[in-house]
C-alpha cells in the first residue's frame, strides 16, 4: 500500500453523503500527507483503497452535488 500498509491509529470518517440505512457507506482515513485510505465502512478489516491527495481532490471535484 505504497508505505501505509499499518493504519492503525488513523481516524476514519464516513462521507456525510453515506446512506443512513447502511447500504452505501465510504470512510475515508484523515491524519495522513500525501495519500488518501478509502474502505467499506461495513467491512472495516477488508480492503483499502489508497489515492494520491490529487487524485482524490479530482475525483470528489468531478462527484460533487450543486
């Protein structure tokens, strides 16, 4: 995971958009520099998805609502 392969102690926040039924949940690690942890808040001990801060920044200018 490009040097964050141990994010223990990060704190993770779920995008305020997540559905209140827990469906549809995104939690994305804050505390880091230059990369950006997205998981499935459903399934906390699976799978991260790493993005470059830039990146990030494109994809969250590219979704968001008017």
């Amino acid at each position: 995971m490009n040097g964050m392969s141990d994010l223990t102690g990060v704190t993770w926040r779920k995008s305020s958009y997540s559905d209140g039924g827990g469906t549809n949940c995104v939690e994305i690690a804050e505390g880091t520099s230059t990369l950006v942890p997205v998981r499935d808040s459903k399934v906390t001990d699976g799978a991260v998805i790493v993005f470059g801060r830039d990146a990030w920044a494109a994809f969250v200018g590219g979704v968001r609502m008017p």
